[in-house]
C-alpha cells in the first residue's frame, strides 16, 4: 500500500524537506551569530551570497508543505475505497490513530509556511535585509515542527492495514459524538448561520480595512483567524447539510467526492488562501516600523490583504450559492 504513487510523492517530498531544513541549521546558526550588514568582511559577502541560495532553496521548501496539504487529503479521499468502512477520506484516516493528527500537523505548518514566507518576502525586498537574524531564528523553530509532521505523517502511511475495519464520517461528525467537531454539528442551523455570515463579515472588513487604508494588520490576522474558525464550523454545521440536501449528514470530506462534483474543493481552497493571506499580514506587521521596511510593509500587506478580503467573499459566496440551489429546507418560513 505505501507504494501508492501519491504516498512515495508525500512521503519524499517531507523527507526532502526535513534533509533541506536539517543542512540549512548551520548555515541559519552561523547567520545568527555572525551576520554584520554594516561589515565589508570576505565572511560577511559570502554569507550574504548564501543567503540568496538558501532563502530560495528554503522557500521551494515551504511552498512544497503548501502544495503537500491539498494531496494528501485528495489521497485520503482516493485510498477510502481500500478500506472495510471508508467511504470518504474520514475513513482512511480513521485506519490508525496517525492519520487525523498527522493532518492537523499539515494544517498548522500550511498556516506558518506561509507566515514565514512572507516574512521572507518583505525582507528579501529591503536595500539592508533587516530580518535576516530573526527568519532563520524562526526557521530554527520550525525545522522540529516540519520534522513532527513528517514523523506523523510516515507512522500514518507505514500503518495503513487493508484489513482494518474503519469508521467513517457518520461516527465521527454526528451529533452524538464527543469530539469538537461534534459540538459544531450540534449548533442549531440558524444560530449556526449567524455565526458563519458574522465572521465571514468581520474577516472581510478587517482585510478590506487594511487593504484600503493600510491599518488594521493584527485586527486583519485576527479576523482571519476567526473567518477560518467559522468556515469550518459553518461547513460542518449547516453548509455540508444543504450540499448533501440531507439533514444529518455532516460530513466536510464527502464534498470532495465526485458524486457532489468535487464542490469542496471550491469551499476550501479560497478560505484556506484567506487565512493564510490574512495571518501574513499579522506576521509582517510587526516590522512596519523597521526604518528600510516602512514602504515595503504596508505595500505588500494590502496585497495579503486584497486576497485576504477576495478569498473570505469567494468562499462566503460560493457557501450561499451551495444554500440557495438546494432542495433541502432547514428553516421554516
């Protein structure tokens, strides 16, 4: 089963990231220690020569943790076949007690990839690389992170049995359940929508604030975060009963499956680039006071933020759309 083309994809891929971040430690310590922009030192051109290599190699690296979430779910919808119980990626992840948190893990690093990528950005931009010391300290911090995920992620695959018999998502999402995901479920549908359109409103206003005034980055990355919470939420909740036009079945992974035209994929994508835009722009806000950032800064925050905002209206719109086209009534008249 592990030499399914997409698991050697997934599995190389997150150990060609953990070597890649493993040989960039000493480069990233020596930068900490050592760099002295001011100096006109042979050390200090080499190290500046470096930096052009490994800031590219490590954001090659990242990019690639981007691309790793969206194929590692799509094969766990593609594997729910090969399982007694499966009928969606819930199910193959149920297989064994790595596969949820070992997407969790994919998730979390999704959201800091792309903090540090922007980081990354803004300071390859500035005349006198200002955060050089303080992205290789955070790369530090996130190399165990990548290496957890990986870890995770090869105990899930290494474990997969075809002869386990797996629950699937009515078990897990239904009301009875004592999981998080669960108590969403539980929500009334109209408290459950209020919530939904009341985030999503604070998401897109806080991006659109800063997008047009240039202000507001951390209340930006806080409504992003708030935005994502609800999304998920409103999909388990309510979203998913009107796709499926079925009162019970709360499943957010079934909207991936071909018999609902992969209609998820729709709902995802835009809220996950959203949020991630969105916390970027928490991430870069504190530098803005940097003297060679003080243009580049707010510049590249209303870019994340104009996605921030376009994301959390698509995924807002394409959610209503789903409602509205529906035979499924929820709320009475």
């Amino acid at each position: 089963m592990i030499f399914q083309p997409a698991i050697i994809a997934l599995l190389l891929s997150s150990a060609i990231c953990v070597l890649a971040l493993a040989a960039s430690a000493p480069f990233a310590l020596e930068v900490i220690r050592r760099w002295d922009i001011a100096s006109g030192s042979e050390r200090q051109l080499k190290l500046e020569r470096r930096t052009y290599l490994f800031s590219t190699l490590l954001a090659f690296v990242l990019v690639a943790q981007l691309a790793s979430v969206l194929l590692f779910v799509f094969n766990a919808e593609k594997m729910s076949g090969m399982f007694v119980g499966a009928m969606c990626a819930v199910g193959t992840l149920n297989v064994n007690p790595w596969g949820f948190p070992a997407l969790n893990a994919k998730i979390a690093l999704f959201f800091l990839a792309a903090m540090w990528l922007a980081i990354n950005h803004v300071d390859s931009r500035a005349r006198d690389y200002p955060l050089v010391r303080i992205k290789y300290g955070l790369l530090l911090a996130l190399a165990p992170l990548l290496a957890g995920s990986a870890w995770l992620e090869a105990q899930f695959f290494l474990n997969l049995k075809a002869d386990v018999i797996t629950s699937c998502c009515g078990s897990l999402f239904s009301e009875g359940s004592k999981t998080i995901a669960a108590e969403a479920t539980a929500l009334p549908p109209l408290p459950a929508m209020f919530l939904f359109y009341g985030a999503m409103g604070l998401a897109i206003a806080a991006a659109s604030y800063q997008w047009a005034f240039g202000k507001g980055g951390y209340f930006t990355a806080a409504g992003a975060a708030l935005g994502f919470a609800a999304g998920i939420s409103g999909i388990l909740s309510f979203v998913s009963l009107y796709i499926y036009e079925h009162p019970h079945h709360h499943c957010p992974f079934c909207v991936l499956k071909p018999e609902y035209d992969y209609q998820g994929y729709a709902l995802y994508v835009p809220l996950f680039v959203a949020t991630a835009a969105g916390l970027a722009v928490g991430a870069i806000r504190p530098f803005a006071g940097v003297a060679s950032l003080k243009s580049i800064v707010p510049e590249f925050s209303r870019r994340l933020a104009a996605v921030a905002s376009i994301g959390f209206l698509l995924a807002t719109a394409v959610a209503t759309a789903m409602i509205l086209r529906s035979n499924l009534v929820l709320l009475e008249h």
